[in-house]
C-alpha cells in the first residue's frame, strides 16, 4: 500500500498531515501508540520542512509517500524548495540544561530518532528528501 | 486545540482538548506566560483530553518550568493518555516533570 499528500509549507497544514498519516494506519491494526510514534516522527520532520527549511513561504510544497508492506513502514518527505537543508548531526540534548536555559526548540529530531529505526535526510535532484522507516510487529 | 483555565483557591488548572503541535503551541505558550500564574501554589495540568504533543508542545512546558520553580510554583500533570505520556517517556521527561494518573492525586502532589 502506497499514498501520497502535497502539502504548501504552511504550520496549519500539520494537521492535515498527521491525519493522513493516520488515515493509511489505520487498517494495519497497530497499537494507538505505535501509530502515534510515526505521525509524530513524520509531523517533527514536516515541521522542521515548513519553519527552518522554508521560513513558512507558503509558495514552497512538501510531498509526502507513505508506504506499507508486512512488517515495515517507509515515509519519504520531499522538500520541493531548492535550498539543500541537511539537519547536523544527531546529538541528544541534555534536558536538565534546556529547562535551566528556559529552551523551547531542539528537541524534534530527538524524537525523530528514537521513534523511527532508520532516519537518512540526503539531496536528490537540487531537493532535500527524508525518509523514515519503522518495523511494524 | 482548546486550553481553559479554571481557578480554584491557590489551584490553577488547565484543561487542554486536541493536538498540541507546532501550529496550536502558541496558545498554550500565552497561557503560561502570563505574570499572575505564579501567584499559585499549583499549575495542575488535565491532559484527559489532550490527544497529541509534539515537541513544540514539550518545549512551551520546558520553556516555562525553571521559572515556575524559581517562584515555587508546583506543575503537575494527569489523566495523560498513554500515547501521549509515551512520548514524555521517550525524551526522559517523566523523570523531570511531575504526572501522575489522577485529579486526586495531582491535588494532593
């Protein structure tokens, strides 16, 4: 199974994804908390797309390609805009020093990691693309 | 996304209903930056509705915690869906936050 959402680089478009997300989950009889570890991953990276990748230009678009196959779910993210934004490396944040520095940000590809098994951002065709993938039970 | 606050005594709760995201996150934000919430002993959070955080919605309680501290506010959330306390989990949250499972339990935390 295989679907596909165009979204402009909107922050009110979130919903729409994460409803997609769940609307293709739905028949693959996951726990509520699996499926809310990936529309959470995919909602962190759409979000990092629309306000650090494209400044929330409203004329930029993001697909999305979520596939399902026995035991495993794949979801690409492709950033339409030209700008190449390739996140640095992963480092986990030390909480205990965000709450002393009042930090609100930072905490998204975090997340990202620790929900999904495999996480690889890289450029194809001048574009930036994410995928995400997850082994279902 | 919904956040009413209902006063009681020197018990402030705020009941959230629907998805905290990156969109909905401001809301919340406003509400806990206001000045006369620190004249309360407890900032008691009913997350019964709450069907969704992400880390922008984390990151508004984060943004916010050392200054309750500072002013000897107590911050304590309940009835917290188990998808979305799972996600407090994942970051090491539970341990920096107070949540617990009831009304009841946050009120005599």
């Amino acid at each position: 199974m295989s679907a596909t959402l165009r979204i402009t680089c909107s922050r009110s478009n979130l919903q729409k994804v994460r409803d997609f997300v769940r609307e293709h989950l739905v028949e693959e009889k996951l726990s509520a908390v699996t499926v809310n570890q990936v529309v959470l991953a995919v909602d962190e990276v759409v979000a990092n797309f629309i306000i650090h990748a494209n400044g929330e230009d409203e004329s930029q678009f993001l697909d999305l390609e979520l596939g399902v196959s026995p035991h495993r779910l794949d979801v690409e993210i492709v950033d339409q805009g030209e700008t190449i934004f390739l996140p640095p490396s992963h480092q986990a944040p030390d909480l205990r020093e965000y709450v002393r520095q009042g930090r609100k940000g930072g905490m998204g590809m975090t997340l990202v990691h620790r929900l999904m098994d495999d996480v690889s951002f890289f450029a194809r065709d001048n574009h930036t693309v994410c995928h995400l993938s997850k082994r279902l039970p | 996304m919904k956040v009413t606050a209902q006063p009681s005594a020197d018990t402030l709760t705020l009941h959230l209903d629907g998805e905290l995201d990156a969109s909905s996150a401001i809301l919340l934000d406003t509400e806990l930056a206001k000045p006369d919430i620190l004249n309360y002993k407890k900032v008691l959070v009913d997350c019964a509705k709450l069907s969704y955080i992400s880390s922008a919605g984390l990151g508004v309680f984060i943004s916010h915690l050392q200054r309750f501290q500072d002013a000897e506010v107590k911050l304590v959330f309940f009835n917290m869906q188990e998808k979305v306390f799972n996600v407090f989990e994942i970051l090491g949250l539970d341990a920096l936050m107070t949540i617990v499972p009831t009304e009841a339990e946050a009120t005599a935390a």
